[in-house]
C-alpha cells in the first residue's frame, strides 16, 4: 500500500514490479527475525542504491 500511495509520481509498473516485491520481502524479514532492525537497514541500502 505505502508503495502506491507514498509513489504516486512514479509509473504504477514500478510499483508493482520493484516496490511492492520489496516491501513484501522486507515485512517477510521483519516477521522472521522478529524485529525491525535488519529491514530498516536494507530499506536504506535500497535507497541508496537508487540514489547513486
């Protein structure tokens, strides 16, 4: 949800291929490892990466 609305800019393709993929994973991590702290960091090196 977060990848569409907080993406209203971005092209819906990118949302569903890319953001969404992402965010499923990183909520995945979060639950198996019972804490935040891991996707937090990933979330950042993503956005990084889209940076440079």
């Amino acid at each position: 949800m977060f990848a569409f609305i907080a993406h209203l800019n971005e092209p819906i393709i990118d949302n569903l291929y890319y953001r969404l993929p992402i965010g499923i994973f990183l909520c995945i991590v979060a639950k198996f490892l019972k804490g935040i702290g891991l996707s937090v960091s990933l979330h950042a090196i993503y956005n990084l990466m889209v940076i440079i």
